[in-house]
C-alpha cells in the first residue's frame, strides 16, 4: 500500500527524514507519505536476501543467532523454517517493564519503516506495508521498555513482529496482520528503532528547554537588575566557543534598555549563562546530526545490496552512545544554573525585594519551599548524567562482548526532559513575581513577551498559597516562550 501524500504528511523514503517530521508523526501531527520507489527497493532487496539464502547461509535467515549462529535452519523444510521465523520473534519477546507511550510507540514504527525504506534489511515489502498501514490507522503496538543495550532493541521490536503477525493484541486501533516470511524475523527486530526515537524526542526536548530556559534567565537577570557587560559581543569575540555569541547576542537582546545594574559584576548564576548554555546547544546540534543519520540508516545485519548480503557491526551504536553522553553532561548545568539563579531571586540583597519575594505579615515565606522542589528535581537528575560508555558486558556465550549502552543513554536522558519544565518553571514563577512587585524593571520586545505569556497563566496573588498550581502552570508554557526566541538559537 503506497501513500498518497498530501501537505501534511511526512515523506518516508529512507533517505531523508529529519527529527522535527519523526517528532510530528509521533504526536499525531502528521501522517506519512511513503515513497515508492523506496518500496520498490525494499522489493528488489527482498529478492536478493531470498537469493542469497538460497544460495548459503545467511544469519537469521536460515541460521540460528548469537552463540547459535553457525547451527543451519533450513534442512527441515519451508514448514519449519516458517516456525523458525516466528520462534525467533517468540524467543525475543521478553515483554517486561514500563509500556512505552502512545507517541514513543508511534515514533519507533516510523524510524523502522523508514530505515526498512533504506532498503538494507532485505524484509518482505507486506512488512513495510503493514508499518505504513499502521502508522495512517492510528494502531498502537503495546512495547515494553526493558531488554535492549545500544546493540539493536531486540525484546520490544519483536514485541511488534508479533504484533503485526497477530499473536499479540494492538493496544488501540484495528491494526494489520500479516503473515511473517521465513526471513522476516531478523529484519524486523535488526534495529534500535526504540532507542533512536527515544533520544530523538529527547533532544527536541532539549532544544526547546534550552530556548525556554535562555528566556527565563533573561526575566531573571532583568528582576535582579543584572550587569548587560556580561552579554556584550566583544566580550564573547575575545574567546569563540560554538553556540556562545549567539547565546549572548539573544541575551542582550532580551535585556536591551533594562534599568541601571546594581552591581559592578553578577553572581554566577547571570554572567556565565552564555558559558553553560552554549555547550548544550551544541551537543545537542551535533546529537541531532547522529539521529538525523540513524533515521536514515540502513544498519541491519546482513546488510542486503544490490549484489548480496555482507555480515557487519553496524547495529553497534558507540556514536549515538557518545553523543547521548556528552548531551546529558552539558544539559545538567545548564539546569543547575537555574536553580542556582532561583536562589539569587530568593535574596532581598540581590534583589532589593523582600526575602524569598514574600508578602504579607512577618514571617511570610512566600517562594521558599520552591528551592526544595528544585533541589529534589536536581538530584533526581543528576543521577541521569553519568556517561554509559563505560559500561561492559559479556552475554550469548562470550560472543557478544560489547555494547554501546546508548539505550540507557537515551532513556536517561528523556528522564532529564521531563523533570526538567518544573525546576525551570520554579526560576520562572519566582522571576514574574519579582517583576510584578518591580515592573519598572522590565524591558520590551522577547522579553515583555515572554513575561506576559507566563503572567497570563500565573496568579498574582502574593499570599503565602499552595505553589503546585503556579509550577504546573508555568511549566506548560515553557514551549511558548522557546517559541518566542525562534531561530536565534
């Protein structure tokens, strides 16, 4: 079934699909048009793989796996290898742990078709018809999270071969059933499908945190009257770093025409903003380069070409691994500045306000219990930050004696993401409330923007109240206000 497109829909073709078109299939933002002449490759590659096992043994296709690679399947007739194929699929269905959600679901149907679409697996095209049918439906697959180690997502992409054979339920939707070629099973399960789409969602996350959170830090040097020397482009000529200029040019934009510094020199938590956010910025561009790759890839083993099949170690994701790592490294910071800059908010000698932005009678405590939150969220997420690359391990009888770990990588970081809107959102709801009780302080353009935005969902009410509401509130509209920077970063 090949998909006619229409403008909304996201181009499938193995070649070209990019993380913002993966991230709008999965939120049900798009659909998908898949390309035909991609699914005439997968038809022509098909045809190679059923040659060449023909022919010799081909690993998966009519061998056993891992340790049991050289043991030859196909002696016993078509009949079991069909049962062979499907075994396969059984055997690696581990299904444990948390389900995945409906959009992480949906994003590891569409990297697998697409990379199917690269015309590497040598899969039945029925399988890729069935993904494409699938993902137009609205049909969920249930996948479990655990069993992968940044060597393929073996446990829950059999999850879906078996979903798609019928032997497990669509968690929503009427899905397709297929029937499973004799060498279908490997392909299917031959990726890091799960593990691509979630450091995919996670590093989208990221960009728009790390927009969010440029934007909040400006509200915040603006509430405490911060010295713009810090953000001067000759300052940040003086030593290039990738990412830095532009962060300080976003940032002197955003307080251009604020009130006279109270301070010859900043705290930390103002003046280095440019410093700690450029590194994320740009791990995370080079991140996106790796996923924008894997996307695309066609890294099944064997890999099938036009003149046969080539057993390989692409399925090893060290790249991705490396670069999850170094992602979650310079994020934290970025992270702990906000938190270290609610604290500056927090100071009547900073700010010029009364302690912890209280009002009210003596006593008041007004945002104190905000730095608890974020303290708690911050060390949640510092146990997200230790790079994975330094695990080892030795399974399947010694053969396999490596593995990238990117899996934990990507979860982690996807952990970061989504405990990250509310510790930002405290350093938000504290810095509104800081210049609502000094509005003269605030300036126009992204700034006031941003600071009306955050306002118009944010009670003013001053009195010591429940902050659960504000927190929630002010994280729901960081989007916005990384909207409101654009493409300046």
């Amino acid at each position: 079934m090949q998909a006619k497109g229409d403008p909304e829909s996201v181009r499938l073709d193995g070649r070209t699909l990019t993380i913002e078109g993966l991230a709008a299939v999965a939120y049900g933002k798009a659909g998908i048009a898949v390309d035909p002449a991609a699914m005439r490759l997968v038809e022509a590659r098909h045809e190679v793989l059923l040659a060449a096992r023909e022919q010799g043994a081909v690993y998966g296709a009519n061998t056993g796996v891992g340790a049991n690679r050289h043991e030859l399947t196909s002696g016993n007739g078509m009949v079991a290898a069909v049962r062979h194929g499907l075994s396969l699929l059984r055997s690696h269905c581990a299904g444990i742990g948390p389900e995945e959600d409906d959009g992480a679901a949906r994003a590891v149907m569409a990297v697998r078709l697409n990379q199917l679409l690269a015309g590497g697996s040598g899969v039945s095209p029925r399988v890729a018809d069935a993904l494409a049918v699938a993902l137009r439906d609205g049909a969920v697959p249930s996948l479990h999270r655990w069993g992968a180690i940044g060597t393929a997502d073996l446990a829950s992409l059999a999850e879906l071969g078996l979903t798609l054979a019928g032997e497990r339920p669509w968690r929503s939707g009427p899905g397709p059933v297929i029937a499973i070629d004799p060498a279908d099973a490997l392909p299917i399960i031959s990726s890091s499908a799960l593990t691509v789409a979630t450091a995919a969602l996670g590093v989208t996350d990221v960009r728009s945190q790390l927009r969010a959170s440029t934007v909040v830090a400006a509200l915040s040097f603006l509430a405490l009257r911060g010295n713009p020397e810090a953000y001067d482009p000759a300052v940040h000529a003086a030593r290039v770093h990738p990412g830095q200029a532009e962060v300080a040019a976003t940032l002197n934009g955003m307080v251009a025409g604020c009130v006279t510094p109270a301070r010859i020199q900043d705290p930390f938590g103002l003046r280095v903003v440019p410093q700690v956010t450029a590194p994320a910025l740009h791990s995370a561009r080079a991140l996106r380069a790796v996923l924008t790759a894997e996307l695309n890839a066609a890294a099944e083993n064997p890999l099938t070409t036009d003149d046969g099949v080539r057993h390989h170690g692409q399925f090893h994701t060290a790249t991705l691994a490396a670069g999850l790592d170094a992602v979650r490294g310079a994020f934290f910071p970025v992270l702990s500045l906000s938190a270290a800059r609610l604290g500056l908010l927090m100071r009547p000698d900073l700010t010029g306000l009364r302690a912890f932005l209280a009002a009210g009678p003596p006593g008041s405590s007004g945002l104190m219990i905000a730095e608890y939150v974020v303290q708690d969220l911050l060390a949640e997420i510092c146990m997200r930050v230790p790079p994975i690359l330094t695990g080892t391990l030795s399974i399947s009888m010694g053969v396999e004696e490596h593995a990238s770990f990117a899996t934990q990588g990507a979860r982690s970081l996807r952990t970061m993401t989504e405990l990250a809107p509310v510790l930002l959102a405290a350093e938000l709801v504290a810095a509104v409330r800081a210049l609502r009780m000094a509005p003269e302080r605030l300036t126009g353009g992204i700034a006031r923007h941003a600071f009306d935005i955050a306002a118009g969902v944010l009670d003013d009410d001053v009195a010591d109240r429940p902050l659960g509401v504000d927190l929630e509130r002010a994280a729901g509209v960081l989007p916005l206000l990384a909207d409101a920077v654009g493409d300046e970063l």
